[in-house]
C-alpha cells in the first residue's frame, strides 16, 4: 500500500508517546507531592524529625496516588465506547479531581503563595489598627472642642464680676459682695474645667505618637523581605501594644468629666446670703444672683448637650491579630491569590486534557478503522493469489506477442546490400533476450521436442567485407 490508513498513523502516534505520556505524568506526580511536603510541613507541630518524616510520608502517598489515579484513566477512559460506561467513569474522574484538589492541591496554593498571604493577611490588619488609632484619636480630640466654650464661660463671668466690683453694674453699688463674690466662684469652676480639658490634650498627642510609632514597625515588619514566620511573630507583639494604646486613647477622652462638671455648676449651685446694708442693695444683691443662677444653668445645659454629642460617637473596638498558618491565610485570602490557586490546581488536574486527547483520538481510529476498504484489509493468502495470477496474465501476453517481435534488419544493412536482398533469403534473426527467458520454460516442459529439431543451414551468408557474388 502507498499510503498507510489514518487509523494506523494515528496507532503509530499513540504508541510513539506512550512513554512521553508516562514520563509526563510521573514528572507532574513528583511536584505535586513536592509542593505538598511543602505545604504540609507548616501545618504540623513536634520536633523537626517527626515533621519532616511526617510531611515525607504524606507527600510520598500524595504522589503515588495522583500518578495510580492518572494512570488508570489513561488507560480505561479512552478504550470505553458506551455511553453509560463513559458517563460513569467521567463521574468518578470528577470523584477524584474533588479528592485530589482536597488532599494537595490547597497544599500546592499553601506553598506557591503562603508566604505572600501571610504578608497580605498582616497588612489588612495593619490597616485596621490604623483605622482604629485614627478613630480613638479622634473621639480623644473631640472634647478639645468644648474648650473654647468653657473658657468664653470663664471669661464671662470674671469680666461680669471685674465690671460688678469697679462700677457695680450689675447692683449699682460698687465694691466687691456677694454678687462679685458668687461671679468670682463660677468663673473659677469654668477655668478648672478648661485647664483639666487642656492637660488631656498633652496626654492624647503621646499616646497617639506612640501609636504612630508602632505602626510604622509594623508596616516594614510588612514589606521587610525574608522568613516571614519571625516577622509575623514581631507584628503580633506589636500589635498588643497598639491594642493598649488605642484603649488608652479612648479613656482619656474628657467628655465624661465635662458633662458631670457641668451638671454640678447646675445642682451644686451655692449662692451667697446678700450682704447690702440696706434692704434696697440685698434685693438688688438677690436679683442679680437669681440671674446668675439663671445663666449658669444655661451654660450647664449646653456643656451637657455637646458633651453628649460627643459621649454619642461610635467607640473604637481594638482588633485583635489572629496569627495564621500558610494554608489558613491562602483559603482565607483566595480571592487575592487566584493566579497560585489556578497554577497549584492545574498541576494535580492536567492529566484531564491527556485523558480527552487520547479518548478523542481512539474514537477517531475506530471510525477510521470501520470505514477502511477491502482492498486495504486483504489477507497474505489472498495477497499471494492475486500476486500468482498476475504473473500468469503477464506471461500469456508474452508469448502471444512473440510472433509480432521478429527483428528486422537495420534500414543501413538494407542500403548497404541492395543485391543480397535480392537473390537470396534473409537470414533469421536472433531471438530476443525476453523471448528465450519466456521460452526456456516451454522447452524444458516438453522434452521430446528436441529431438525432431532441425538445424538450419545458413545459405548465400557472406561478410560485410566481401564483394557481392554474381552468377
């Protein structure tokens, strides 16, 4: 046959990469447990023999079990025509990709990008302990708002009792009585309360310096390359202590000591008995305090309400760093990592496309073979009949050519002897070489012919070198 059918070069094929397709597997095989050992060692604890030999041995039964799996879906998938048959086995290779990826390839994702999602797991919690230092810093400020009302407050009441004691504007009596007196009390209170707001201030900008501090370790604990297990180890340690700043920022906020301070310059209001000389003044004397009562009530009232205001603001719950594992932070921060999850998931599922390739290709020499003509399917027998018959037919048609193959002179001899082609006969001539061969047979199946054979006596022969003979 010229031409080899498809079904047999696609056979040719199939074997050809037999072993490529072994070697193939074993080589995906063997870095799926390497990967595995890997990821597995970070998730055991003891002594480093017992992890080590520990992850050897798991690995070892990982590869193993890829490459049996593997091996008996190369074999069994593409040799299965029946539908129901195929449909089954396909169940169970969707069986055990599920196992495979729940027993290496989260392993194989822990080793390609454990490192990397512990850093990323570390730096969304940074994030949020920023967050946390800038909220708690500024519920602490807040109250430094009510600082200027409290001392426009104090200030008030020292001018209304300045004013009270030069020209007795409030009582129209100078000097200093009751009225000044009782002024001259609440502007203290007033300036008590803004020098114990101001001096929160100093205590809030430390803390948060400190806070400020501790983030920046943290951020190069982050982005510092090298092991990351002793940098995670760092990172928790400082994350406590910025866990304790921020809850000190939160209690140094001064708006709960200035709602109750302003609530007693209400309820703990103490006039003072008037102390005019005449009835006129002590009347005068007793409005002017109702007044002030009146006024430092007001002032409490609205100390109170923005100190609400504040108190009603969201606190600041301190996170807590929860140290994970290679493999805890890879699940955990997938979404993050899809490129690591899709290369570890890949090396163990490869083999799939090998399984269709060559499920495809059997299904195409069993079409290719169903349709092969007879002529390309003929036994040796049949082979060596045909092949008999067709040197019978050629040896027939030889023989009966023979008569028509008598050579004939060469057109010069024929001008050259006009005369001898004239007078004599012309000789025989030789027979040809084929002929002889295609006779010699004839001759040797009948041996009795040779005895009547006569041989020709050749008449009027002469040279070419010899004169023409005449009569």
């Amino acid at each position: 046959m010229g031409l080899k059918n498809n079904a047999i070069r696609l056979h040719e094929t199939v074997r050809g990469v037999e072993t490529m397709s072994r070697f193939a597997l074993a080589v995906l095989a063997l870095a799926s447990g390497v990967y595995t050992y890997l990821g597995v060692r970070g998730l055991l604890d003891g002594s480093a023999t017992f992890v080590f030999f520990a992850a050897i041995i798991y690995s070892a039964a990982v590869a193993v079990a890829i490459y049996a799996f593997w091996t008996f879906m190369l074999r069994f998938v593409p040799l299965v025509i029946g539908g129901l048959q195929r449909l089954a086995l396909f169940a169970v290779m969707a069986v055990g990709c599920v196992m495979i990826i729940a027993m290496s390839s989260w392993l194989n994702a822990a080793a390609l990008a454990g490192s990397a999602a512990l850093e990323q797991h570390m730096a969304v919690t940074l994030q949020g302990y920023a967050s946390d230092l800038d909220q708690a810093h500024a519920n602490a400020l807040s109250a430094q708002s009510l600082l200027p009302d409290v001392q426009r407050a104090a200030d008030r009441f020292a001018r209304l009792a300045a004013d009270e004691r030069e020209s007795g504007a409030l009582t129209g009596t100078t000097g200093s009585g009751s009225v000044v007196q009782l002024l001259t009390q609440m502007s203290a209170q007033m300036n008590e309360l803004a020098s114990t707001i101001t001096g929160s201030r100093a205590q809030v900008e430390a803390l948060f310096a400190d806070g400020s501090a501790r983030l920046a370790t943290m951020r190069e604990l982050v982005s510092t390359p090298g092991d990351i297990n002793p940098r995670a180890d760092q990172f928790s340690s400082e994350a406590v202590q910025l866990t304790a700043v921020v809850a000190a920022l939160e209690q140094t906020s001064v708006a709960p000591s200035v709602k109750r301070a302003a609530a007693d310059l209400s309820a703990g209001f103490i006039a003072p008995v008037a102390d005019g000389g005449t009835a006129d003044l002590a009347q005068r004397q007793d409005q002017v305090m109702e007044t002030v009562r009146t006024s430092v009530a007001a002032q409490s009232q609205a100390l109170s309400a923005a100190a609400d205001e504040i108190l009603a603001q969201t606190t600041v719950e301190p996170q807590r760093f929860v140290p994970l594992s290679s493999a805890e932070a890879v699940i955990r921060y997938w979404s993050d990592f899809i490129p690591s999850w899709a290369g570890a998931i890949s090396i163990d599922l490869l083999p799939v496309v090998l399984v269709l390739v060559l499920m495809v290709v059997n299904d195409a020499m069993r079409r290719d073979a169903e349709a092969m003509e007879e002529a390309e399917s003929v036994t040796a027998a049949e082979m060596i009949r045909a092949v008999s018959l067709y040197r019978q037919l050629n040896g027939g048609l030889n023989g009966a050519a023979e008569p028509a193959r008598v050579a004939r002179p060469a057109p010069l001899e024929a001008a050259e002897e006009p005369l001898v082609a004239r007078q004599g006969p012309e000789p025989e001539a030789e027979p040809a070489a084929d002929e002889v061969r295609h006779a010699q047979p004839s001759q040797q199946a009948q041996p009795g012919e040779g005895e009547g054979t006569v041989t020709p006596i050749e008449t009027a022969q002469r040279k070419r070198q010899e004169g023409p003979i005449w009569p």
